[in-house]
C-alpha cells in the first residue's frame, strides 16, 4: 500500500513538473523571439517558418543603436537611470516616514488622513496629467527629468505596504526603546529599518521595474530627444517612416537586461517578503 502511494506521489510530481515547465516555455518563447530578432535585418524576421538561430547574426543591429547620432542608447540609460535612482530614493525615505507615522504614531485624526490617502488610489494617475503640466510649465522644470521624478516621489502603494509591514512588528519593541529615551527617528532607523530589509527590497524592485518601464510620463513631459528614456527609445525605431523591427528588439533586449539584473540580485530579499507576509505572528 506504501509503495503505491509513493508511486502515485512520484507520478503526479511527474506530471505537475512537466505542466509547469510547458507553461515556462510558453512565457519563454517571446523573450526567445526578441532576442533571435534582434540579430535578424528586417526583411528575415517575418518570414515563414520563422528563424529561431539566425545564420549570420546581425551583431551589429547593438552596435547602431548604442552609436546612434540622434539617440544614443547610452544617452537614454543615463537619463532612464537617473531617474530610478532619485525617484527610490526619494519614494522610500517618504514611504518610510509616512508608514511609520500610520503604524506608531498616535494623532488626531489619524484614520481620517489614512482613508484619504487609500482614496487616492482610486484616482488615475491621467486625470492629473494637465494639472502637472501646468504646474511644471510655471515652474520651469517641465522638459526636464525632474518633471518625472518629483511625481514619483509621493507612492500610496508603497506607504500602504510598508505600514502593513510595520503593524506586524510588536510594539513592545518601540515601547522599549522609547524608555530607553529614542526618539521615533532613532527607533525607525535602527530598530525598524533592519527589519524590514525584505519589504524594502520588494519596493526596491517593484518601484524600479515601475519607474524603468514608465512610458506614458517621458512621453508627455519629457519630448526633447536628449532626455528620452529607454522605453521612449523603443518608441522611436518602432514610429520611424520604415519601422525598424530588428533595432526595436535591440533596444527591447537591452530595455530588460537591468531589471533581470536587480531582480536575481534581489531575489532572495523578495521571495523572503512575500513568504514572511503571509505569516501571522
């Protein structure tokens, strides 16, 4: 009876491993097709049957784009990250301060503040575009990066997670290090802080990927060539009079190699938050 058991428990692991793997080769195969494209002229890529190992690949489609005389992909890495960078900055020193506040702060109208806030969720992000865009006109930052980041600090989503994170650590922890004579700043840097590495990791990547991927905001904000993004730069081979299909996967292939970077760096970070969340303590 044992041994059938066991038979049985093998044979299904059989069946769920090769289930799974067939739906990772589907969600592989684009990836696969862009890169294979990318090495590819134009006239190649669609034909049939398609491909899939190009017979004298076309390094030289990375090299046009990265030497690019009206947009370097160099250029646009720069700007794209610039832009990360200052905007996790900026999202996480808030997000922190803003999620400690909720979780242990007592105020008046504390829960008025933070139905607000959870409200503002609901809005669009679109029905602000000319408001932003009148402001940034007055101010004179509109055309320049900062017209994207600045927005970018405020993020509801993140100081709504990391206020849940904070409602999981005990009280007690900061009671304590209140008697101890810490003040909120001190017991969030060094009480906090080094807790929360996991969460701070998964807003790391998520706000990263968000930022990275932002099409819309560099589209309206930002239409000088010089500050183009790395997803506006796959919008300009694309809307060319003659699309250029080949330097679009280039640039699509190049457009994720940082993410994949920062996500298996991170990655243990990230799978450890989503495992600690679901643990109630």
């Amino acid at each position: 009876m044992v041994s059938k058991v066991r038979k049985y428990d093998r044979s299904s692991r059989l069946v769920s491993t090769a289930i799974v793997t067939l739906i990772g080769l589907v969600f592989v195969l684009p990836l696969i097709w862009m890169l294979s494209a990318s090495l590819q002229i134009n006239g190649d890529i669609f034909k049939y049957p398609f491909t899939w190992l190009p017979h004298a690949p076309r390094w030289v489609n990375y090299a046009d784009i990265w030497n690019s005389g009206e947009v370097p992909l160099l250029q646009m890495y720069r700007n794209s990250l610039f832009i990360v960078i200052f905007t996790n900055i900026g999202v996480l020193f808030v997000s922190l301060l803003a999620a400690y506040a909720f979780a242990r702060i007592e105020f008046k109208g504390k829960g008025i503040v933070f139905g607000l806030f959870i409200g503002v969720m609901m809005i669009p992000s679109q029905v602000t575009v000319v408001p932003r865009f009148l402001l940034f006109k007055e101010l004179n930052i509109y055309n320049t990066l900062w017209a994207v980041i600045l927005p970018g600090l405020f993020s509801v989503t993140s100081i709504f997670l990391m206020r849940q994170f904070f409602m999981t650590i005990p009280a007690s922890l900061s009671e304590s290090a209140f008697l101890d004579g810490a003040g909120h700043f001190r017991i969030l840097m060094q009480i906090m802080l080094p807790l929360l590495k996991p969460t701070v990791a998964s807003l790391v990547i998520m706000n990263f990927v968000s930022c990275w991927n932002d099409y819309f905001n560099p589209l309206v904000f930002l239409p000088s060539k010089k500050w183009y993004t790395v997803s506006l730069g796959i919008q300009y081979y694309y809307t060319q009079e003659v699309p250029s299909t080949n330097l679009t996967m280039a640039m699509s292939v190049c457009a994720i190699l940082p993410v994949l970077i920062l996500f298996f760096s991170c990655q243990r970070f990230f799978i450890e938050s989503i495992t600690s969340s679901g643990v109630k303590g």
